[in-house]
C-alpha cells in the first residue's frame, strides 16, 4: 500500500534557514511531510505541548545542529534540545546531521557567549553518544545526506505512514485489521510475560540494611581524553539523593532507560571532572545503571515499566512514584530566600 511518512525537523531556525529550505524540498521529493517550526505558531507558554502533539504524528525525526544551541525557556534547555529528548522518548527513530566543524561557522551564526557554547558542546555529545550521526559542511551537501539517510531509514525501520482514506481498499484494511490482531495478541502474550515478571519486583522487599538516600556510592564510567587521546575511566562519589536530584525533573515526560542513563552520565561526570580537563563522550558504566535503577526502586522513587513505543516495538521507561514526585519537589523547588515572603507564606 502506498504510504507517505511524515518527518519531524529540528534545528535552530534564524541561522539555518536556508538549510532548513535545503531539507524541507528533498523531503518533499522523496513523497513524505515535512513538519517543523514554519508551522508553529507564535512562541507561547503553550509552544511546547503544541510541538509534542506534532511530535507524536510524525514518523522520524531529523535533527541539524549548526552553530547556535538556540532559544531557552525557563529550565535553560533550548526547545531544538527539548524537542530531541521528546522524540527519543516516544521511540522515534532520529537521524542526526550535525555541523563538521562549528569553530569555522561565521560568528552571526554562532553561539557568542561561553555558556551557551558549552551547552551546544554537551548537546551535540549527547546526540552523538549511542548513535550514528552524518556531518555536513555547507548547505549544499544536506540534500544528498537527507535523501540516503532518510531512505535508508524508511527501509530498515518503517513506520506507520499516513495513506488517502480513498485509496484503501476493503480487502487490504481486512488483510490489515487481521495483522494488527495477529501482532496485538503476540504482543499481550509477551507483554503478560514481563508483567508477571515485574510484579515480582513491583513491590522491593523491605530491606533493614537498604543504604538511605544521604549514604555515599561510587560511580563511574569513561570518557573522551583529549589529552591523552583515548577512553579513560572517571569515578565521583556521591549520594542517592544527589543522583535522583539529577534525573528526577526529567522523569516527569517518562524517559526511556537510555535517555536517562545518558541525562545521569552527563551530571555525574560534572561532578567528578570539575576543575580538570575538558573531556566529552562520557559514558556510565551500564552495571551501575542498573544498580542505580534497582535502589531508586528499592527507595521507592521510581518505576521502570517494560511497555510499548509509538513505534510498535517494546522498551524500559521511566517515571516518579507519588513519593517519588514529593522528593523531587523539595529537592529541586526553590525556596524564597526573603524573610518576609517565608512569614506570609505560613499565614
């Protein structure tokens, strides 16, 4: 049956507009809907909810990263950012296109102040971490990138698609339905195995040596040196409360258990490399993710639930229990540091 396949692009927008124009026509020509910000409507409080409802229509999502991390709201986290770690979490497939070198783009269109050129740094290795990403230098190379990568994608991973009501016809939405049926019960027959298997461990047994959220632990992983050329390993002691301090804010969107381990990566290698070199790629070691995700549990703070992806395949997603949600308010809320304020809100 003939499909179209709508696909998501992301990037900063003043500074890649003719590369946006670039990609936008080479989706066209390859029969599929681009969807991006040309759609959106003025910036609101309610941009976001809307750009995820279109998120969740699309079929892929294509990213470009030039120069600039672009616009933040109030968390500090750029939309394009916030758009990423969206589509990673409904299991979009993500086809990455970032700029070869940034240090040689003009400076209109680049990031001019430090922290924002930080950000685009930790943005691009944690788009570029667990994935292939292609490199591109100028706006002329992007339709060749966007046509191979594109198709290649659609081949190996296909999606839903959207088709014409008028040219379905009734025997292939039969022959359909009765696939669809086929694979629901596969699936509900799967799905009751790790249910069974997770209700095991729904509720932690109570532990009377279980550490409390204030105990130390060591954690570590690797990383980039670029002194010395090579993955090296980095360790950082630190608490349980500290590490749900870092993920819990993100748990509300309910991440899949890559996009978290790589959030938890990112703070804790913060903490151990502070003051030393300026390393990237960093990694967590994947046996202390796991353990991890066994005493956030055990605490009661979160859950991890084997479930299924917009895609139709099946993943670990995170989120907060109730007690979960509760820690993360008085650890992350920000207290009013005037007298006043503190006595009025008591009255």
């Amino acid at each position: 049956m003939d499909k179209r396949y709508q696909i998501f692009i992301s990037s900063t927008y003043a500074d890649l507009k003719e590369e946006r124009r670039a990609v936008i026509q080479t989706v066209i020509e390859l029969n599929c809907m681009p969807a991006g910000m040309e759609l959106f409507p003025a910036a609101d409080e309610e941009q976001l909810a809307f750009i995820k409802r279109v998120i969740d229509d699309c079929d892929y999502y294509l990213l470009i990263i030039g120069g600039r991390y672009g616009s933040v709201d109030e968390s500090g986290i750029s939309y394009t950012e916030q758009e990423y770690d969206y589509a990673v979490s409904r299991g979009l497939k993500v086809i990455a296109l970032l700029h070869e070198n940034p240090g040689k783009i003009s400076l209109e269109n680049s990031e001019q102040e430090p922290a924002g050129r930080e950000k685009l740094r930790k943005f691009r290795d944690k788009v570029s971490s667990g994935r292939l990403v292609k490199f591109w230098k100028d706006a002329a190379e992007l339709p060749g990138l966007v046509s191979i990568n594109l198709s290649r994608a659609m081949n190996a991973y296909p999606a839903v698609g959207w088709v014409r009501a008028d040219r379905v016809a009734n025997v292939e939405v039969l022959g359909e339905i009765n696939e669809v049926r086929k694979q629901n019960t596969e699936l509900q027959v799967e799905i009751g195995k790790y249910q069974k298997a997770l209700a095991r461990l729904s509720s932690p047994p109570a532990l009377k040596d279980l550490a409390g959220l204030d105990e130390e632990v060591k954690l570590g992983g690797r990383y980039w040196s670029p002194y010395h050329r090579k993955y090296v390993d980095w360790h950082v002691t630190t608490t349980w409360h500290k590490i749900f301090a870092h993920i819990s804010p993100y748990l509300v969107s309910h991440p899949n258990a890559d996009a978290v381990k790589s959030i938890l990566a990112s703070a804790l290698f913060g903490e151990a490399r502070v003051g030393e070199e300026n390393g990237s790629h960093e990694s967590l070691d994947d046996q202390d993710f796991q353990t991890v995700g066994v005493q956030l549990r055990a605490l009661g703070l979160v859950k991890i639930e084997y479930t299924q992806t917009v895609s139709g395949g099946m993943g670990l997603f995170w989120s907060f229990t109730a007690a979960g949600e509760r820690l993360m308010v008085e650890l992350r809320a920000v207290r009013t540091k005037t007298p006043a304020a503190a006595d009025q809100s008591k009255s």
